[in-house]
C-alpha cells in the first residue's frame, strides 16, 4: 500500500492525475501536504524488530556484578522502513527497573540502528538478586516493536564469581 500511494502522490504532484487535480487545485497545496504526510506516515503497519542483544558487566564474569559494576546493554532496532530521527528518538532501555543511560548510537543504515545503554549497579544492591532490563521501541508509523527482555540466564546476578580452585587440582 505504501509504495502504490507513493506513486499516485508523485503522478498528482506531476499533474499526470488528471481526476484528482482539480481536487488538489481546490484545497490548495497547505492541505494537500498534511494529508500526504498523513498518509504516508500512517501507510506504515509493520513494527520494527529488536535484535542481537547483549547484557554484560565489566566484572571479570560477565555474567555477575559487584557495587558499581558497569552493565552494559547493546541491540539493534531495524525496520521496514526508515527509523525516526527527530528530537533524538531512540528506544526506551530500563536495567534494573531505572531508564538507562543512552550511550553511543551506531547507524547501520536508515532502517537499522545499533544502541548502546549503561547502568550502574547501586551501592544498597543485593547479593544474589539479578538484574535484567526491558527495551521498548517504536517506528516512525508508531508501531510498537514486542519487548524486549531477558531469559533468566541473560540476567545478570549481583555479588561475588567464586572460583574454586581446587576443582583444578589445586588448593588454596
């Protein structure tokens, strides 16, 4: 529907669109403009998809985090059609419940984006209780993209890696 109404836009602006033109000529250009837009922006039905996410801290384990460990959450967000670009659109990424801190963003092309968030773990977090996020985004037809959130084993778990040594042969 998208690509048909783009052509029926271009013919008429062209004037090759002989039974709506004088419809065109009448309303004026102002309200000719709003309803293109209108239509082209709302011709949009499918949602954008995210994807390739990871969840790491910067402790030695990625996997586990101490008092102001550094989390970082990467995805991409790729649609159809191209990504909004105003006022500093980018999706929404909680981590631990809190809006992340939005970091580098990477353009991959007009359609797909990478995004980087960090979050840094508080000092009253506690041992053993893990940490996951939620990614909301939407396109520039205000399709919401499903949510994205982590499996239990994506989540990452406050408190300390214990290694055992002795599991290697050897004794501490």
């Amino acid at each position: 529907m998208g690509i048909a109404l783009r052509v029926i836009v271009r013919l008429c602006l062209l004037g090759h669109c002989k039974t709506f033109r004088p419809l065109f000529d009448w309303f004026g250009s102002l309200v000719w403009c709003i309803c293109v837009c209108f239509l082209i922006r709302h011709a949009d039905a499918d949602k954008p998809t995210i994807a390739d996410v990871s969840f790491v801290s910067d402790a030695p384990n990625n996997k586990f985090a101490g008092i102001d460990s550094m989390l970082t959450l990467t995805f991409t967000v790729t649609d159809d059609n191209d990504l909004p670009t105003a006022n500093n659109w980018a999706p929404v990424a909680k981590i631990n419940g809190v809006i992340a801190v939005a970091g580098e963003i990477t353009l991959i092309s007009s359609k797909s984006k990478t995004y980087v968030y960090t979050y840094v773990v508080p000092g009253d977090a506690v041992s053993g209780s893990s940490i996951g996020y939620t990614i909301d985004a939407d396109d520039a037809g205000n399709n919401d993209a499903d949510q994205a959130v982590p499996t239990a084993s994506a989540k990452i778990t406050v408190g300390m890696y214990k290694f055992c040594a002795s599991s290697f042969g050897s004794t501490l």
